[in-house]
C-alpha cells in the first residue's frame, strides 16, 4: 500500500541467513578402522587434518590416489575432511585425538600464532584473556608475545579493514578456515564431549569474523554460533561473556563487535536466565556500542539490547521493554517509555536484572525539563522501590536516582512533584537499607560513589603508570641503539679514514717506486734497461767495469 501512495516502504531490510551447509562426512567408522589397521592412528589423523586445513594427504587413509594430479582445496573439501576427522573422534575419544595426536595444539597454531595474550589486537587484554581460559587447560595457554611485540599489535596500523597480513595474521588463510570448520564439525558432530575443547578458543574464533576473506569469515560466524549452542549454562558468566566483552572494548574491527553481539543473542536464546542475571553488566556495554559510527554496529547493539532485555522474567515489565530499549537508543523517546512505565502495575518483585533496564531511563527522565515526566519518574520509582527483593540488588543504582531524585525534592517549585519526589525518596532510601534517614542514604552513595571515583582515578593513574613506563623503557632502549648506532658510525668512519689513508701511501709509495725507476739503469725485474741483461757486456752505454 505504501507504493500505492507514493511514499517509500517502511521495512527493515532482514539479514538472511547465511549460515553454511551442515558438514557431512564421506567415510564410514569402519573404513575408518580398516584405514588404522593398514597404517597407524596417528598417520589417519594427520592425513585429515592435513586435508582439512588445505594440505596434500601424505597417506592414502582418505582414499585419494596420491598418483592423481592434485587440485586446490575448496571450503568443501575441508568441510568434509574436518566432518572426517570427527568421524575418528568418535572411534578413539576426543581426548585421544585433539591432546595425544596434537590437533588441538595445531589448531591453535593456526588461529593464536601469537598467544591467547594478542587476541583482538590489545596487549592489555592478555592477561584477562589467559585468566579466561586457564580453567580449560590450553595447551598453548602460557604462550605469549613479547611487550614491544604487543605494544605493536596495539598501535594504530591495526584497525578496520586492514588486510590479515597486516592484522597479525601470518598463518595460512587455508589452515585457518579449516581450523575453524574443524571445531564447528566438533561441536555439531561430537556434541558435549567436545565441549571443553572447543569454547575456550572463542576468543580466537571470534577474531576471525573480522578477515578480509569471505570464507573464513563465514566460517568464523558458523563457529561461533556452533560452541555458544554448545557452551554449558554455567559457563555464561566466567568464560563466555568476558570473552564477548574484551571483544566490544577492544577490538578494531566492526564484524568483530557484530558477531559478538549476535553472541549474546544466541546465548539469550539458549542460556536466558545466566543473561537475564548478567544484564546489569551487559547493558552498559551495550548502550556504548549503540553510539558507534558504523551503522552495522549501532544495528546490532539495538538487537541485542532487545533480546537480552527479553531474558527478563518481571512479567509486569516485559510488555514496555521495547519501549524502553527504544528509550536507550534513542534518548527523544524517553518520554514515551515513561508514560508507558506510568502505566505499569508492579506486583512482581524487582531484581537487579529489571532494575539495570528501568533505572538508566528513569534517571534520564529526572533530568527532563519536562515536570510531568518528572513526576511519572517518581512515581514508577516508589512503587517499584516498593517491591525490590535485596538491598543489594539495588544499591549498584542508587548513584543514578538519589542525587536526582533530592535535586527535584530541593529544586522544582510545584509541590506535588516535590511531595512525589520525596515519597520516591523514601521508598529508595528504605530499599536501600537505610530505613527513613534520607541523608544516610545520600551519605552512603556519595560514599560509594566517591569510592567509585577514587577507583577509577586510580586506574587511571596505574594506566598512565604503565604507559609511562613503556615509554620510559622505550626511550632507554632507543637511547642505547642511538649510542650503538653512533658507535658503530664512528667506528666505520674511523675505518674508512685508516683505508683511505692505506690507499693514499700505497699510492705514494708507488709513485716514489716510478720516479726511482726513472733515474735507475735497472729495471725492477733488475735487468739493464739499455741491453736487457742482467749483467752488462762491453758494449752497453751503462756497463761498468
């Protein structure tokens, strides 16, 4: 109908699912048995895996005639070698295959040449990196870059768009896709046996949904949906998330933040209580991405902040949460997810999940210039106050509605707002713990809130801290290659004036050898130059008696 009057459609373009083919195996377990009793475990495995990552088989334990010419390897082909070697696991056990037989350790190779410690270009993302996955004993876990070579990784030459040559990643794009395609085949075909081994290299797998090739992009995407359907509830909190975070705080590269927050709504999707309790962390990281300059970004961000807002379990919220992620993203509306809070019956009691999506709104609207909306704040603020399970659920938000709420109790001139701003005061203050005593609360969280500062100057001052230390120790060690440089100069000039002043006396000397010959009767062989004897007969002009 819109077509019909003229005016464009009001559509959101859908992104289409691209997720690849299911990887499908062309042998059976039996050929597989018949393959280890003609050669050994060890050679099967390595012929797969050299299949999968783009190689030539060394063996014929995959069936190929090594006599036939060979072809350049496709994504199928690794698809189906990665679909083979899980064929293998489930002969001789995951263990036995990715730790005794070393896959998982070339995998790693592969796709962390540098180390956990490098992942998503930010030396000081390594140490949170290797605390993350120091459960799931990495075999290469303890490997590392050196401080210049991290600080390098950090510099600005690494950002969006970048070539992968240029991003760090020297290890052949072949390999790397079918590293990627093995794990997905691990987590589809294995299933929960192949669990510890897979998820905790997500940092690395998630890095590679930001190449500059389509295939292991696309690999890299199916990966990272294929260990978080995978991944245990349990794991949500301690190594799924900091994982999904360090990559929207650090990483240049805008897919690199898309897949992350796709991430978090496949785990909304299979863990939605772990994200409904962890949403007091995942909005504020959210909310910063809403702001960035890619449109893809700031598209995904919105999603997310939708479906991980939707884990919610208050009912009585549920139906205005659009309304107010809508508020997040887009601070105009704020009004309009006020007035739909207004309209909200609270029964249910509050937790620090629904909390962390009511207060960054509610203390948007205290700030309005609007009195009406100011006094719908307070009111949506006693009656949920009113219900809130723990004061400790709701302290982390006291900081965002006290100072406002004695602003408007001190500030605004009507009396009713000032009388709704007072109840809504009270009933914080008493959730809070503090009972009736405003001023105690207001005490308590300038308290936590100076604490709060003085932490974040503090880490402020260890950053700057370090920074100058790296550059301290960066200026030394110029310094010493300036004065080597300087050495080695001036030795070199010294050795150049000892060699030109060797060639201007050998020069001299044989002038002086010349001029001696000139005046000379003999030669330098010492025959006579008049009749060339040695020794002159009679009749030479030089002979001498």
């Amino acid at each position: 109908m819109g077509g019909m009057n003229g005016t464009k459609s009001s559509k959101v373009p859908v992104k289409k699912d691209m997720r690849a083919p299911k990887l499908v195996a062309t042998v059976t377990q039996d050929q597989v048995r018949e393959s280890i009793a003609k050669l050994s475990e060890r050679d099967v495995v390595d012929d797969y895996l050299r299949q999968a990552f783009g190689e030539r088989a060394n063996f014929s334990a995959s069936g190929t005639d090594l006599l036939v010419p060979h072809t350049a390897s496709t994504t199928r082909d690794r698809g189906t070698a990665a679909a083979n070697l899980v064929v293998v696991c489930q002969i001789l056990g995951p263990v036995k295959v990715l730790k005794t037989h070393l896959v998982l350790s070339k995998m790693e190779d592969m796709l962390l040449p540098h180390g956990i410690g490098a992942v998503f270009g930010n030396p000081e993302a390594g140490t949170g990196m290797k605390r993350i996955v120091s459960t799931a004993s990495l075999s290469r876990v303890s490997s590392s870059v050196s401080l210049s070579s991290l600080n390098n990784l950090g510099d600005s030459t690494v950002g969006s768009n970048q070539t992968d040559s240029k991003r760090g990643k020297s290890t052949p794009a072949s390999a790397r896709e079918g590293s990627l395609l093995v794990i997905r085949a691990l987590c589809e075909g294995l299933g929960r046996p192949a669990e510890p081994f897979c998820v905790p290299l997500l940092a690395g797998i998630l890095d590679e949904t930001g190449s500059n090739s389509s295939n292991i992009r696309q690999a890299a995407e199916d990966s990272t949906r294929a260990v978080l359907q995978l991944a245990h509830i349990h794991a949500m909190k301690t190594m799924i998330f900091p994982v999904l975070f360090a990559a929207l705080e650090h990483s240049p590269e805008w897919r690199v933040k898309v897949a992350a927050m796709e991430g978090m709504c496949t785990c909304s999707s299979v863990a939605g209580n772990q994200v409904s309790q962890l949403l007091p962390q995942i909005i504020p990281v959210l909310t910063a991405q809403v702001w960035d300059t890619k449109p893809q970004v700031t598209q995904a961000a919105k999603k997310a902040l939708l479906v991980t807002c939707g884990t919610n379990r208050n009912p009585d919220v549920k139906p205005a949460i659009p309304a107010v992620v809508q508020a997040i993203c887009k601070p105009t509306d704020t009004i309009k997810a006020i007035d739909q809070l207004m309209a909200t019956t609270f029964v249910a009691s509050v937790d620090a999940s629904t909390l962390s999506i009511l207060c960054p709104v509610l203390n948007r609207g205290l700030k309005e210039k609007n009195f009406l909306a100011k006094r719908a704040c307070c009111v949506v603020i006693e009656n949920m106050s009113r219900l809130v399970d723990s004061p400790t659920a709701v302290a982390p938000f006291g900081p965002l509605l006290v100072p406002e709420l004695k602003k408007v109790v001190e500030n605004v001139s009507f009396e009713e707002i000032r009388d709704a701003a007072l109840a809504a005061l009270k009933a914080l203050t008493k959730a809070l713990g503090h009972g009736d005593n405003i001023e105690d609360a207001l005490r308590a969280v300038m308290a936590d809130e100076m604490k709060r500062i003085e932490e974040e100057q503090r880490r402020i001052k260890e950053e700057r801290e370090k920074e100058e230390e790296r550059t301290r120790i960066q200026d030394e060690k110029e310094a010493v290659e300036r004065a080597m440089w300087k050495e080695a100069m001036d030795a070199q000039r010294l050795l150049d004036n000892l060699a030109l002043d060797e060639e201007q006396a050998a020069k001299e000397e044989k002038l002086k050898k010349r001029e001696a010959a000139k005046l000379s009767t003999k030669s330098e062989s010492g025959k006579c130059q008049g009749c060339g004897l040695k020794k002159c007969k009679t009749t030479c002009l030089f002979y001498s008696a």
